[in-house]
C-alpha cells in the first residue's frame, strides 16, 4: 500500500505505527476475513454437505459439519427421480430471453438518454427513476392483468415464456447504471462519427456499444441473477407445471421429496450462476469500479 492510500484512510499513518494500533489490525484483518469468509460459503458448504448426506442424518444431526457417510447416488437420483433436467432447461430458456429482454431495453434506453438526447429526455429520465421508489408487488395485480389481456391485441400470453421475459425488459436499474457508463464516454467520439457520415444506429453498433464491454457485463450478471432467483412472478404466470423453472419447481417437489434429494437440486441450481460469476469477474469488477456502484 503506498503512502497516498495510507493518506487517505481512516486510521493516520502516524497511527498505524503505534504498537497497539499495529496489533489490533493484525488481528481485526484476519477475524473479519474468516467472517466474510463463513458468510459467504457457509451456506454453499452447508448445502453440499446436506446433498451428500443421508435424510436420516439431516433430521437427527442437521448442525453437522460433514456427512458420515458420503453419497454421490444423491445428486443422481435427484437429477432422475425430480426431472431436474427438465425444470433446468426450463430456467435457461426464460433466463436467457430475460437477459436479453433486460439488455435490449438498457442499452438502448440508456443510449437515447445519454448519446441522442431528445428534447423530452429529461422527463423520460425522472420517469425511469420514479419507477425505483415503486414496489414491485404493488403491480403484480394490474402486470397480471396485462399478460390475461394484452392492450390492442386482446391475445394473452400467460402460461408462455413472453409473460416472463417481456416483463423483465423493465427494468430501470439497468437502464440507469448503464446511462450513468454512457454519460462517461468522450463525446468527441460521437462527434467525430457524425462527422463522418454516421447515422444514429452506425454510432449505437460501432462506436458506443463496442466500448461498453464492462457495463454490458455487469448488467448481463444482474439481469442473469434476477432472473435466475425469480420465484413469485413465474410462479403467478406459468401454471403448468412442466414449464416452470427451479425456483418454483423445487419448493413444490419438496412437499414430496427425500430431503437430501431437494438440497441436492438447491446444489445443482446454484453451480450455473456461481460458475457464470467466476469466469466473468474481472469484467464485472472493472465495470463496477466504472459505474460506481461499490461507491
């Protein structure tokens, strides 16, 4: 750490070269680390553990740190006996339209409010942001009514993947972090493309979007999670039972499952994301660090 980040935290340099100030940092670091550290895999390990142990023994001994008796057979017949494969195909598919549903909306709504700025831009954006101040489960009610019947139309796309993927296109988080990245591209760029010729979609493909790796990726994470861990809306839309995904396929199985098998599927759900997170990180860190998000 140079002397300029020293400067500038909490504790003094002239403080940090006391013995007592030096003795309750090596010691306070390694606490809170263990800590964070326990907080954050904890239940990961937990929900391992109880995949791979005997019902019995998650009922007698729930506390414990590791099975007696390791069974592998378990994420097996979970995988078998509770269709996992079909309930996971089922979460792909209204993930990957949610992603892009979220990511069409963001990067263009965000590129017409920062880059082409409309004379009625100002109002659209205080319109997006009043949208955060809005609970969601305020207008499950009048959303569902709008998939039963839809306006012009008067078709319904309830019980299909459309009532989950249109839905998720509205969100105004992503439209806004992803407004704030475009707001901090050199407008010279822009200019000089104008210059040469280029119409507002050529500036979109080539020159903004090209440039916005960072911030796609971070969006790209939070429109995956959501979706990922969305349980109350695809639970309202989709009623048939072979279209629904994990979220919502796991906690009804569970009224009928061994419970080793339930946790095995909780296990099996939460490696996609995990997995999806580790390779992307070093982009999603740096488009954090660009929007400010950790700030």
């Amino acid at each position: 750490m140079s002397d300029d980040d020293r400067s500038r935290g909490v504790i003094s340099p002239a403080d940090r070269r006391r013995t007592s100030v030096r003795w309750f940092l090596g010691i306070s670091h390694p606490v809170i680390l263990t800590a964070v550290a326990i907080a954050g895999l904890g239940p990961i390990l937990w929900t391992a553990k109880g995949a791979l142990s005997p019902t019995q023994e998650l009922l007698q001994d729930p506390l414990r740190l590791w099975p007696s008796v390791i069974q592998w057979t378990n994420l097996a017949s979970a995988w078998e006996e509770l269709r996992l494969g079909r309930f996971l195909f089922n979460t792909v598919v209204l993930v990957g339209g949610s992603w892009f549903c979220q990511l069409l909306v963001a990067t263009l709504g965000a590129y017409a409010l920062s880059v082409l700025r409309p004379r009625s831009g100002r109002i659209v954006y205080y319109a997006v942001l009043a949208t955060l101040f809005i609970p969601g489960t305020t207008s499950l009610v009048a959303l569902y009514l709008v998939v039963l019947d839809l306006p012009l139309t008067g078709g319904s796309i309830a019980n299909t993947p459309w009532a989950v993927w249109l839905p998720a296109g509205a969100h105004a988080f992503n439209v806004l972090i992803m407004k704030q990245f475009f707001d901090g591209l050199p407008r010279e760029l822009h200019e000089a493309a104008q210059v040469d010729g280029a119409g507002p979609w050529r500036l979109f493909w080539q020159i903004v979007l090209p440039m916005s790796g960072p911030i796609v990726a971070v969006v790209s994470l939070l429109a995956v999670m959501s979706a990922w861990k969305e349980f109350l809306w695809p639970m309202i839309v989709i009623s048939d039972t072979d279209a629904q995904p994990l979220s919502v396929a796991l906690p009804r199985l569970a009224e009928s499952a061994e419970q080793n098998q339930v946790i095995a599927g909780m296990l099996i759900t939460i490696i996609p994301p995990l997995l999806l997170f580790l390779v992307f990180q070093r982009h999603i860190v740096r488009g954090i660090n660009f929007t400010g998000l950790k700030g």
